[in-house]
C-alpha cells in the first residue's frame, strides 16, 4: 500500500471530521474508523465486501467468521508489523475497557473508536496488541 502524498494534512482532516461524529454500527464504528482512513489515505478500500452491516449482532458475526479482530484486520489484506514500529497514520488493535477496538496511531497516542459521542484519543501503551502497516 502507497499512502497519497499529502497524507499528513488528510490524517487532521479526517480526524478532525470524524472527532465527534457519534457511533454507529455500519458507519462509524471502529472498524470502519481505521478502514475509511485507509481509503482516504491510500484509495485502498480493504473493507469493501463487510460494508454491509447495521447492528452490533452483524459486526460480531463477521468478526467472527474471521477469526477474531486481528485475523479480520489479516483477511482484509493489511499486514502487521511489530507495535513498537508503528507510525503516524498506521493501523492499530488495542484492548481498552476489556474490548478490542482499532485506531490509528498519532504520533505516542492513538486515535481509537469512536466512543459513544466521540473519538478516543489515548496514549500508545500496553493496550495495543497489534499493529499494521498503512
């Protein structure tokens, strides 16, 4: 995957737009918040074939017909890297209030999410179990 030149500048913009847009299954949940990122920042559209679903029930069946968040994130054709070797603008999987969630790495923090009403932002810690390249 080839990120566009001007990535940096469409990272604040995309984050800006989405900071507190509220959640939704199908939306703007946590998975499409990494893989609308990676279409904005790449054109690569890894979540094309799940886009389909509205409820909480429909995400988890695809999750698990996957294998799990890391191995959906596999399929999807993005490739891990070590987490201390993140970057800004890569992908990453992280276990936070005891749920896996994806985000998108801001430097030594993460943007997560989103939360109810907004986006998460914390802290790149022991709570990131994986990472992938974008």
């Amino acid at each position: 995957m080839t990120r566009v030149p001007n990535w940096p500048e469409l990272l604040a913009e995309y984050v800006e737009s989405r900071r507190t847009r509220p959640f939704e299954w199908g939306s703007n949940d946590c998975a499409l918040f990494l893989a609308d990122w990676i279409v904005t920042a790449t054109g690569v559209d890894h979540a094309k074939r799940w886009r389909r679903y509205k409820t909480a029930s429909g995400a988890a069946a695809i999750v698990k017909r996957n294998g799990g968040m890391r191995r959906l994130a596999l399929n999807a054709g993005l490739a891990e890297k070590a987490v201390g070797m993140a970057q800004r603008g890569d992908g990453v999987l992280a276990v936070l209030e005891g749920r896996e969630t994806f985000g998108v790495v801001a430097g030594n923090a993460m943007w997560c999410g989103p939360g109810e009403d907004s986006l998460l932002f914390r802290p790149i810690s022991d709570d990131v179990i994986a990472a992938f390249e974008v």
